[in-house]
C-alpha cells in the first residue's frame, strides 16, 4: 500500500506522531473493515416515511406523527427515537426539549427520527427544523458563526456517516491530510477541521465514510 501527503505544510512532532498512527490505523483495519461492512443497496427503498406537523412553545418541541394507515389502530405504546433521547407520546404527540435536539447541531437542522412501537420500527420521521417557528432556532443561527469546533461536536461525528453529512455539518469539507492510493476501490482518506488556536478534529474515511476519529486540544 502506498500512501502520499499532498500539499502539507511542514508539521509539528505531534502531528507526525499523529500521522504514523493513522497510518497504522488504516493498515491494521482496512481489511476487517471491508470484510465486515454489508452493502444493502435496497434497504432505504424498504423504509416507511411518516408525515410530521411540529410546534415549538416554552422550549418543548412538539411533534405530531401522521400513522399509516395499516397502523392506526396496532399500537398503543409509541416512542420516539431520536438524537436527544426517546421520548413516549401522549395521544400519538411527542414532547422534545428543543435545547437538547439544537446543543449537538450545527446548521445541520434537518433531523432524522425513528417512530418505535416495542420491538417494532414503525416508519422513519424527518423533520426540518428550519420549517419550525422558535426564537431558540434563530438564536442558535445566529451564533453559529462564533462558535468553535468543540467537544460536542466530536461525539456527533459518527462512524458510518457519509463525507458529505460530515463536511455539510461544518459547512466547508476540512482540509486535507491524508491520501491514499484505491484499495481494491475502496478510497481511504483523510480531513482536519480546525480552530485558530490549532485545536482541531481528525477523520479517517473509507469507502468515503467515517470509519475513525480523533481530536487535538478540543473542549
């Protein structure tokens, strides 16, 4: 395997010893990782969408499911799954703390949940949080551009998350640390964003998803 380091500025000790350990990173999973991902192609065209309505008031996002159809009268117990928490509805309403939901994002405000009876997913919700009426999301806005890549946003990141939900959650794709030659055409590469102080969060990415993380100085 052969890998080269395109356009780097020159790097302190720290980063060099960063960059040996990526390196054995990548040798050392890359063939557990390829034997261990199931590609299922079909799987998103199986998934039930529900249809949403959602209000905020006092800090609460409410939520309220549309069933289908066939599901109108199977369940009784519903819970929603979501990025703050599973929540359990009250006449098929949902009641979220909008602050838990908006402390893990970004501009990211289109949120994806799970609609759950026990043991049962019923249908996938997505909801845009753009579309809801709160000072809260306009607050949150507007403080974007002064907030710094932190902690928070190190636990967002996840494995198995696309390059494009990554650099769209950051709003620019990172700059370029890593790259290497195709593997079996399989592209492993990887991204720094950073902070003007030199704090800053590390991605590895094969088959252009998250597949390791680290960070520098991050609080």
């Amino acid at each position: 395997m052969i890998f080269r380091v395109r356009n780097q500025p020159r790097l302190d000790y720290f980063r060099r010893d960063m960059k040996v350990l990526l390196f054995g990173l990548v040798l050392f999973l890359s063939f557990e990782v390829l034997s261990g991902q199931d590609v299922e192609p079909d799987a998103e065209a199986d998934i039930i969408f529900c249809k949403t309505n959602a209000s905020e008031s006092k800090g609460i996002l409410q939520i309220q499911i549309e069933l289908p159809e066939k599901d109108l009268n199977s369940y009784t117990d519903l819970f929603l799954e979501t990025d703050a928490g599973t929540f359990h509805s009250k006449n098929r309403i949902f009641k979220v703390p909008l602050t838990k939901l908006l402390e893990r994002r970004r501009r990211n405000l289109v949120a994806n949940f799970w609609l759950v009876a026990i043991g049962t997913n019923i249908c996938k919700v997505v909801l845009d949080l753009n579309d809801v009426r709160s000072k809260l999301i306009s607050n949150h806005l507007k403080s974007i551009d002064s907030k710094k890549i932190n902690l928070r946003d190190f636990e967002y990141i996840s494995n198995g998350m696309d390059f494009e939900e990554v650099a769209s959650y950051f709003e620019y794709p990172g700059e370029e640390i890593l790259k290497s030659e195709d593997i079996e055409d399989d592209f492993i590469f990887g991204r720094a964003w950073k902070n003007a102080d030199g704090s800053q969060l590390i991605v590895l990415f094969m088959r252009n998803q998250v597949f390791s993380k680290n960070h520098v100085g991050l609080k």
